[in-house]
C-alpha cells in the first residue's frame, strides 16, 4: 500500500543528497516534495501541512553532524514525526470482566467479519477461551461466514439463525460465555453499505446494553479520505477505543493510515491484511513510518519468526544440522515455517533496505509451489537421501511434478550448496544457539 508514497518520499530526500549542511533553501524543497507525497497518498491536506511544519522547524534547528548526512537527519526527523502523527507508541486493548466483551463495528465490505475471525485466532493463541457472538442479523451470509471462521481457526460460534433482535442474540451469548466459562466475547455486529440511522441506534443500544471493554471500529484502508470521514462520524456517536485497518495489502494510496489517528483521535490498534487468519498485527506506530520510509521493520520481522517457527522442531533441526543430515523432508518443513510467517512480499520488505529493490517484483504466495511440488514429487527415500537421484530419477521427478528438468536442477545444485554451507559450518564448531523464547 505505501510503495509509492516511499518512492516519492525517497525522492524528496534526493534533494539533500551531496549537501554538506542544512539550508533554508534545500530543507524548504525537500519539505515541499514531501507534503506533496503525503498529500497524494491522500493524506488529509490540513494534516500534511501541519506535519511537514514542524519537520522543516524541526529541521533548521538541528546542526548536521559530521558523521550524520543532512539526508540522513532528516529521514530521523521525518520518521519521528509520522511515528507522532500515527500515535507514538502502540495502544494495547483492555480486557476486563469475566467474560471480557469486544464490540466489532464497521461499514459492510470493510472487512469487519473476516477481522472478528483473525482477532479471535490472535486472542486464542494468546491462551484465551474465546466465543464469537454472531449478531449481523441483516447480511444473509453473515451467520454462516462467522461460523466457517470460527470452525477454522477453532472457535466456537453462538447463533440464533432465526432471532432478529441483536441486542437480545448478544445477551444470550454472553450468558452462554459464562456458563462455559470462556474469558472472552467478540460480537461480530451488522453493517450497511452507508451510514444510516437504524444502524446506528442498533449499535448504540449493543453498546449501552452489553458495556463492552473494548470498541473496534474496523474501516478498509482502500477508501481513502472516506474512511477517516466515516471513521468520524462512527466515533461521534459511539466513542469507540480504537480503529482497525484492514486491507493493507490493497493496491492503493494508503493516505488514510496515516491521517486517521490525528483526524479521529483514536489509536489504531490492529492492522490486517490478507484473507488468512493470521493475516493480524498490533499496529506500531514507529515500524510502520520506518516502514514508509523505506528504513525496514526488524522487530516485527523476528517477531512473526518467533510466533511461527517451533522450538522442538529447531532443536530436532539443529541436531539433524550438527549430523549432516538436513534432508528434503527438513526443507519442507522449514518452507511451511516461512508460509505461516505471512505474505512473502510483506516480509522481504521488512528488511532495511529492501523495500525499493522488490517494489517492481511480482512476489506471493506461490512462489514455493514449484519447489513443494518437486519435493512432493520424490519417493520417501529420496527425500530421506538426496544423493539417490540420479538422471533418470530427476526427469520422472520433473514429469511428476509438472516442473522441468532445468527446475529440478537448479533445486538440486541449490540445495546442495546449502549442505556445504551446513557442513562448514559444523567444521567451524560454533557454540549452540539456545531456545529463542516465544512472545507474551
């Protein structure tokens, strides 16, 4: 989504480049090309302006030291300034009761359903008894999408198919919460396709009557201005606690992400992108204007490996590594470990410095295909040994696989170039790696 507001913004700080120092005249062309990005990522114009002020006063300012390029300093200032306007720091929810209530509200087609599913697998991985609470009583697939998400991420779904009264389906959900002892209730509410005023009484009364601990209001990042316009007008008469944005992922100008927080004055506290379940992140103001800034996103990086990469399995790897003895089976694996780490695109741009050399590329989910089918394609004792494959064997695993003969090689050579480096590093003696700890 901010792919092109980086590349603009990373050619405003061009403007800087080869300056020995700070000037009025330099910082003032820069500062000019980056409200000029902001504003064509559709950021609100009023919020451009304030922003790009208080960069160049922060700017001229500062002195440049000599180890510190003026382009470098202010990349710094720039990127501090968006963490400010995004919110600072990231805004935890506040769970409280027994069960806790979240309240999920949103216009239709913003992604609110698909989120209440994503939000109820973070929470269950978290340790949580969750129940989602079906009370969209007006789309007809509602009840019926809420419940294939809660049968895939294993969650069970409490429905009255037959009962057009919300408020009352959301009390009786919360009764059969207690009975089951479940610590926490999503209720999943209707949308419309605009803002009307049925809608919003409804809503309103859910609130009143259920006294959620937490509000989300969920809006689809796609919509530009109008999701912070709607945004607005939902804070006005709920008061949520915090905002959701989901399709991240969108081909589109991204400008609301960056303006929502200080139009609304409420955190944004989830952001989602994808159809897959555990397509959800809290939102961290300062990774995601390092992000736009081209600067990278480490922390989120390790932390996605940590949730998806298995300690037993590592140490059962690492034991296989010390024997030389990583084979296909290994590296089917360690390929579905990188799958529940998210879209491959999103994770490559999480490394500093790689979000313009992958801008123009067509990465996604399909890129392991060809490699899974070739692996798939081995007898057992193939995969166990990859020195039985000879010529012959490699022309049928290519037939078997739909791949051809060059795929298979290449895989081979490259797997084989990975061995040597495993056993290098073995001949090295490095000291064992401990556990990494899974996040809290």
């Amino acid at each position: 989504m901010f792919d092109n507001l980086s590349y603009k913004l990373d050619k405003a700080f061009q403007n800087l480049k080869g300056q020995g120092k700070i000037t009025d005249i330099n910082v003032a062309t820069t500062v000019k090309d980056i409200r000029r990005a902001l504003v064509d990522a559709d950021v609100n114009y009023k919020v451009a302006k304030e922003v790009t002020d208080r960069i160049k006063e922060e700017a001229m300012g500062r002195d440049v030291l000599t180890s510190v390029s003026p382009g470098q300093l202010l990349i710094k200032i720039t990127s501090d300034e968006l963490t400010q306007l995004m919110g600072g720091t990231k805004t935890d929810m506040v769970l409280q009761g027994s069960p806790a209530i979240i309240l999920i509200a949103g216009l239709q087609g913003s992604g609110k359903t698909t989120f209440t599913g994503k939000l109820a697998a973070y929470l269950k991985k978290g340790g949580k008894q969750v129940l989602l609470a079906a009370c969209d009583i007006y789309r007809p697939a509602a009840i019926n999408q809420l419940k294939v998400l809660g049968e895939q991420v294993g969650v069970e779904v409490y429905a009255e198919e037959n009962n057009k009264n919300a408020v009352q389906i959301a009390q009786n959900a919360l009764k059969y919460a207690k009975e089951k002892g479940k610590s926490i209730v999503i209720v999943d509410t209707a949308g419309r396709l605009a803002i009307d005023e049925q809608m919003m009484n409804e809503i309103a009364a859910l609130k009143q009557e259920l006294k959620p601990s937490e509000t989300l209001f969920v809006v689809d990042a796609m919509t530009g201005q109008d999701a912070v316009n709607t945004a607005k007008a939902f804070n006005d008469r709920l008061n949520y606690d915090g905002v959701v944005l989901t399709k991240l992922d969108g081909d589109t100008r991204g400008g609301a992400a960056i303006s929502i927080r200080t139009v609304v004055e409420k955190p944004i506290k989830f952001i989602s992108t994808g159809e897959k379940m555990d397509a959800i992140d809290v939102f961290h103001p300062d990774r995601m204007a390092q992000r736009i800034l081209g600067m990278g996103d480490v922390v989120s990086l390790v932390e996605r490996a940590q949730q998806a990469f298995d300690e037993d399995e590592a140490r059962r790897l690492s034991k296989k590594i010390r024997k030389n003895q990583f084979d296909f089976n290994d590296f089917l694996s360690q390929l579905e470990q990188i799958k529940k780490m998210g879209n491959l695109k999103d994770l490559i741009g999480m490394i500093p410095g790689m979000g313009k050399a992958i801008k123009d590329l067509d990465i996604d989910d399909n890129s392991f295909r060809p490699i899974e089918a070739i692996i798939l394609a081995m007898t057992p004792q193939e995969r166990e040994n990859p020195d039985l494959i000879n010529g012959s064997r490699r022309k049928r695993i290519a037939d078997g696989s739909g791949t051809s003969i060059q795929q298979v090689n290449n895989l081979m050579k490259q797997f084989g170039d990975m061995r040597k480096l495993m056993k290098n590093m073995n001949k090295m003696n490095l000291p064992k790696m401990p556990g990494m700890k899974m996040p809290r």
